[in-house]
C-alpha cells in the first residue's frame, strides 16, 4: 500500500510553519498513542505513520526535498530511522504529554541522593526594625541529615547495594510496540540503590526530624513582601543528598503612626485651630525614636504638608534615607465654655472674606450658579 501524503498525515497545508506542524503532531499524538490505546494495532500504525511524517517535515532539508520528490526521495539509504535531532525533539514533545520520558529524572536524584525541599518562614516585623535592620533568632522544625548514619540511610557496619531491578540506573526500559519508553524503576524509587537493614535512627532516609536554631540578618530599608534566600539551610537531603534552601518572607506591621510609601514616610499630625490661624512651632516624632520641629504659618488649611528631608525610611544598601511628610489636620474646637463661644461668635461678626478666602469664593460660585450664571 503506498505511503500518505505526510501533510495529509498531519493535517496541515504545505505552506504550514514549524509552529502549526508541532501542534498538530501533538494532538494526534495524544490521540493515537500506544499507551492511550492498548492493543489497537490501529493505532500504532497511525501513531507510526505521523511520527515519520513529523520527522521528515521539522527537517528543512528532509521537508525541501520532499517537496521536490515526494516519497521518492528517501526511498533508498534511508532506513526509516529517527536522527539523533528528531529524538530530543520527540523526548520534549512527548515529556509534555505524557510526563517522565526516555529516562529524565524530576526531583534531582543523582545515586540515590536526593536535594531537599525548600522551605519557607514567614517573618513579621515592625516599621521600627525594618528602618533599623535587626538580626532575628529563629527556630526552624526541618529534617537535618541523620548522624547516626551520616546520612546514607543503612545501619552502622553495612551499606546500600546496587539496585537488581534497574542495575543501578533507577530506570527500566519498557517495549511498546515499536516504541522504547524507559521509567522510574519502582523497585528502589529510581534512586539506583536499596537499603537491605535501614538506619533506626532514620528508618534508611537518611535524614531526622530536628529544630534548628538560625540567627538571620534583616538589613536595613526592606519592604513588605522582601524574600531573604538562604542557600543550603532548607530540609536536609534524602540520603546525603544536598540540602535545599530557606526562603524568609518579611510582611511589616502597620504602624500606629507613620505609613510607609517607598522611602517616604507620611505622619497625620492634629493642630489646634489657633495654631492654624495664628501660626506655630510644633515639634513632631519621627520613626528614629526623636523629634523634629516644624513652622507653622498662618493661615495653614488641612491637608498642608511640610517635608522634613531625611527623616524617612532608610534606603536598602545605602546609606541615604528618604523624607518624612508631615500632614496637618486642623482640628475644630469641641465642648467650648460660654466665654469661647462669645469670643468665636465675635470673631464671626467681624470676619469678612478675606479672612476665610476659600469658602467665600466657593459661596460665591454658588450664589453665581442658582442666579443662573455661568
């Protein structure tokens, strides 16, 4: 029976990119698998038939002189044998669809040794000590490598011999129809060894259960959210294996005075209504535990600012900090006395606009508009 037009096999035009022949190749691969479809004979040639029609196709030069000949081209000296390039590509393809493929081993197991997990803390700290830097004690529950056995997992005076399964590979190779597929040999869990009389102490992982006792550096200027990396002090390996890494996740605590934007700090400071009209010397706090002292002019509305340069977060690896905006509330006078109340309703009676400016200009416009101006 002659051979199908390989653009027919896959679907696709002859003016198809690389892109659109490995998507379609990768839905009628899903299709037609072997392990998909056990014991359709069908099956397998169809998955056959597309295979050979991917190899030649993803090769420009195999393509260009199918284009020109047809089948012909590869009728003599070609074997039908998958090129070193075409395998890798079809171990990528087929690790996306169906998982561990041709050998490749998840989880960095290299004879047995297995890294060990990351893990990570999540450290809360205040504004104070994120401006200052701290260096923070903390106890970490993680498994450590097992001293009674120096992490390799077999009791004291003997030793992990060779996988008999996989012959220390931790990998078995499976036939499947045409198709060789090798997997995790389940006999040792793909580590290539086993442990005939397990450590006690650690039932042959390698590794115990224990509370470490870690002192970290929180540098000066991080912000919520900062992830600390410490290489090498996450869980502990299986069977020596190498350790993993502990990742630090600082939040910062809200502060009941400041708030934070970046390297700037922001302050809400109430005045008296006086000190607005009048003018005043206030002093203020700043997050370093001091004061600092700032003008107030006449005449100052809510919602003035007054900056004070580099009083405010210091700035990660420098030695610079940022400014601290001090934001004024003019505060109105509560529970006034019957000599208060005369003196403001005095102060009403001799006001005029351009003692409060603001609100006569916004009355005014006010008075404009129900006048039917514009």
């Amino acid at each position: 029976m002659s051979k199908r037009d390989f653009y027919e096999v896959l679907g696709v035009s002859r003016t198809a990119t690389e892109a659109d022949i490995k998507v379609s190749f990768r839905k009628l691969a899903m299709k037609f698998h072997p392990d998909r479809n056990p014991g359709d004979a069908e099956a397998e040639i169809k998955f056959k038939e597309i295979n050979e029609a991917y190899q030649i196709l993803m090769d420009p030069q195999q393509r260009a002189a199918y284009d020109r000949h047809g089948h012909a081209a590869f009728e003599q000296g070609r074997g039908g044998g998958f090129g070193d390039g075409f395998a890798s590509s079809m171990a990528d393809i087929f690790e996306d669809l169906f998982g561990d493929f041709a050998g490749r081993q998840r989880g960095g197991r290299s004879n047995g040794r297995e890294r060990g997990s990351d893990l990570r803390y999540n450290l809360e700290i205040s504004l104070e000590e994120a401006y200052a830097g701290k260096t923070a004690e903390l106890k970490i529950p993680t498994a450590i490598t097992c001293e009674a056995c120096t992490g390799t997992g077999a009791k004291a005076g003997s030793k992990a011999r060779t996988c008999s399964t996989c012959g220390g590979h931790g990998r078995v190779r499976a036939q499947q129809g045409f198709f060789a597929i090798e997997r995790t040999c389940m006999a040792c869990q793909g580590r290539g060894e086993t442990i005939d009389n397990p450590c006690p102490s650690c039932r042959g992982e390698g590794r115990v259960m224990k509370e470490r006792n870690l002192s970290v550096n929180i540098p000066a200027g991080v912000e919520d959210g900062t992830r600390i990396r410490l290489a090498g002090e996450g869980e502990g390996g299986l069977r020596g294996g190498p350790a993993g890494d502990l990742y630090i996740f600082l939040s910062v605590k809200p502060h009941q005075l400041f708030q934070r934007d970046g390297a700037d700090l922001f302050c809400r400071v109430p005045i008296a209504m006086a000190h607005a009209a009048l003018g005043a010397h206030i002093k203020v706090p700043t997050l370093d535990g001091q004061e600092a002292e700032i003008t107030i002019p006449e005449g100052t509305q809510t919602g003035k600012q007054f900056p004070i340069k580099g009083r405010g977060m210091t700035i990660l690896r420098s030695k610079n900090r940022g400014d601290l905006y001090i934001q004024v509330v003019v505060e109105t006078p509560r529970n006034l006395n019957t000599r208060q109340r005369e003196l403001l309703k005095e102060f009403l009676a001799e006001s005029n606009g351009d003692n409060q400016p603001e609100s006569e200009g916004f009355f005014g416009k006010v008075r404009d508009f129900f006048a039917g101006g514009s």
